[in-house]
C-alpha cells in the first residue's frame, strides 16, 4: 500500500552546527523527530498529544540513516516523511532531508517506531481508528 508523503521546513540553527562548520550527524535525527510533531498534527489531525491522552507513546525500536552531503549555517532542511509500512504494534517511516536551496538530497533513511503503553511502557495493538487516520 501506497501512503502519502508529507513535507516540513526547517532551518538550522546555530546550535547544530559543530567543529566541522556543518550540521553535527546528530541533528538529523532531530530534523526527522520535528517534521513527525508537525506533520502528526498538521497532516494526519492527531497529535503527539492526542496519543498521549489516550495513553500511547511512540518508542524508536530501529534506526537508519545514510548521509549524502551536509547542511550548513545558512541552510534550511526540507523533510519529507512518509508511512513505509503499518504492522500490529508499529509503524516504519521512510524519510528524506534535501537541502532548500537547490534541493539536493542530504540524507535518507527510516525509524521503526512501537506504539508502547504509557503506563507499562510495553508494546500495543495500534487500535483500528489510528491505523485508519495514518494510512493516507
């Protein structure tokens, strides 16, 4: 199944810089983290909050990254997300950062998240009305 691919604009910040006068690897991570906030309640109209309240939390069980080329100071990060793949107790996002300016791809990669009760912090079943609300 296909998904939609959202976008969210960021612009590093001088703190994300590091001896190398370019975003520290890091960061990336970060970037990634912040277009999810933005897009969960932009995109898909349910908040990192929402889930809270009925609570759920979200819970990175893989990573990967692969960086092309880094951003500096006066550069701002264009990040695309999108849903890769909805299992049973977790949800996989594929994503890109290109760079504004010229659009070039500065790194991809996907995080494996496990939607995990607030309480016992053990995974759950992604209920059906979620499952719904993410697969656009």
């Amino acid at each position: 199944m296909a998904y939609s691919q959202f976008e969210t604009v960021l612009p590093v910040r001088p703190d994300d810089i590091d001896m190398n006068q370019h975003v520290h690897n890091s960061k990336y991570f970060d970037y990634v983290l912040a277009a999810r906030y933005d897009q969960m309640s932009r995109c898909y109209r349910m908040s990192m909050q929402d889930f809270i309240d009925r609570g759920f939390s979200w819970v990175v069980r893989a990573s990967y990254m692969e960086h092309k080329r880094p951003l500096r100071m006066e550069d701002s990060a264009r990040v695309l997300t999108e849903v890769d793949e909805i299992k049973t107790r977790g949800v996989k996002v594929a994503f890109e950062i290109h760079k504004c300016a010229d659009d070039k791809l500065v790194a991809k990669g996907w995080l494996d998240y496990v939607m995990v009760d607030l309480v016992t912090g053990r995974p759950q079943t992604i209920p059906e009305d979620i499952i719904e609300r993410y697969s656009i």
